[in-house]
C-alpha cells in the first residue's frame, strides 16, 4: 500500500471512529436525560431534578467554553491532535449538547424529552453528513433541519415556533449572502459554509423557497404547515440521495 493510500485509509478509519464515538454519546446521553426527565415528572423528586439540570446545564457551558478556548488556541499555535478521535474540539462538542439537552429540558420538562428523542438522533446524523458529504450539503441539512423543525411548531402551535421561525430566517439568508457578496474574507468563509464548488442561482433558489414555505406555515398554520413541513423533509431525503449517489 502506497504512503498516499495509507493515510487516506488513516483518515477514513478515524472519520468512522469518530461518528461511532458520537453515536454512543448520543446513547449516553438519551438515556441520562430520560433519567433526569423521570426524576422532573414526580412531585417528590421535581425540585432535586430541577436542580440537578440546572447543575449540569451550568457545569456543561462552562466546560464547553473553557473546551473551546483550548481548542481554538491549540488550532491557532498549530498543536491541535487532529489525528486523535477524541480531542479539545470533539470535547466542546459533546458539552455544547449536553448545555443545550439540559436548557431544552429547563425551558419545558413537560415535552423536552419528547423534543431530545429527535434533537439528538439529528445532532448525531449531522455530525456524520459534516464527515461524509460535502459542505454545501451539510449547510443544507442543518438549515432544513430547523425549518422542518419551525414548520411543525407551527402546526402545533407551540410556543416555540417563534424563535424557530427567527433562527430559521437567519440560517436561511447566511448561506444566501456568502453567495451573492464578494471579498477575500467573505471568499474563503463561504467556501467552509457552502464549499469550494456551489451553484449561486441553486444555492439562493432553494433557500428562497425555503423563506417562502416558512412564511406560509407561519400565515396559514395548521395543516398546510404540516404539509409544508413533510415537503421540505422529502426534498432533503431526495437531496441526500442524488449526494449519496453523486459521492460515489
């Protein structure tokens, strides 16, 4: 085996450690969290759970920023062990989502377990996309993600399809903007956001359409944002198929 081979194999062997190590946090973390949820719902333990989330959300924001203050640091001096499946900013990562089970549990204990059985299966699945696809599908998954996501709060009705809808936009006019705004700077961010190679007319076409499905669900509510919400889900499956098939 060539020396070329052989590190592309290196690579490609900690790129699926790597998302085996996400899994298995994902597991952990399911099940600890259903676990603090079991302690929220009775009256004799809600205030002990109350306190232990609130314990473990302040415990895991101050881990994960003080993670990614290493992790940037040692990116910047040069000493960051990306050869390892465990590192500063895989570290961060994990912490970043504990905060953030923890906040969805703070926010409404009633359905946030409820919201953590899809919030983490996505984080995870992401995770992989980020690794295995190319950028521009990545970005589009993630910002789908949160559409899909505001679409069907809007069908509820639930009282957070606002900030949804406003996270949503905004995700939605990012990748719009690096495609349309030119710089050096701007040049080289875009290329992390959207990758080297991007259709402009797709890239500001499909978030578009995007903007004006969420603005109907918004308006209309109801049924038609359930119907939106299954459209912007299928026509993610449709694109990870052709970039599942384009990859290979």
């Amino acid at each position: 085996m060539s020396e070329k081979n052989k590190k592309k194999r290196q690579e490609q062997d900690l790129v699926t450690k790597r998302i085996l190590a996400i899994f298995l946090v994902t597991v952990v973390l399911l099940w600890g969290m259903s676990s603090l949820y079991d302690m929220m719902t009775y009256g004799s333990t809600f205030m002990q759970g109350q306190l232990v989330n609130n314990s473990v959300m302040a415990v895991s924001g101050l881990a994960a920023v003080i993670s990614l203050v290493m992790y940037f640091t040692a990116k910047k001096r040069g000493t960051l062990r990306t050869d390892r499946v465990i590192n500063s900013g895989f570290v961060a990562l994990c912490l970043l989502v504990v905060c953030a089970c923890s906040f969805i549990l703070a926010m409404d204990y009633y359905n946030g377990m409820h919201i953590l059985y899809i919030f983490l299966p996505v984080i995870a699945v992401l995770f992989l996309v980020y690794h295995v696809y190319e950028r521009q599908f990545f970005t589009f998954c993630v910002v789908e993600a949160m559409a899909i996501a505001a679409a069907y709060c809007c069908y509820v009705n639930a009282w957070e399809k606002t900030p949804a809808l406003v996270l949503s936009f905004l995700l939605c006019l990012v990748p719009m903007a690096l495609s349309v705004l030119s710089g050096e700077k701007l040049r080289a961010l875009s290329e992390k956001v959207l990758g080297k190679q991007y259709d402009k007319r797709y890239t500001l076409l499909v978030y578009g359409v995007t903007i004006l499905a969420l603005a109907a669900a918004a308006l209309l509510r109801g049924k038609v944002a359930l119907i939106l919400c299954l459209a912007l889900g299928a026509y993610m499956l449709a694109s990870a198929v052709y970039y599942t098939v384009k990859a290979m």
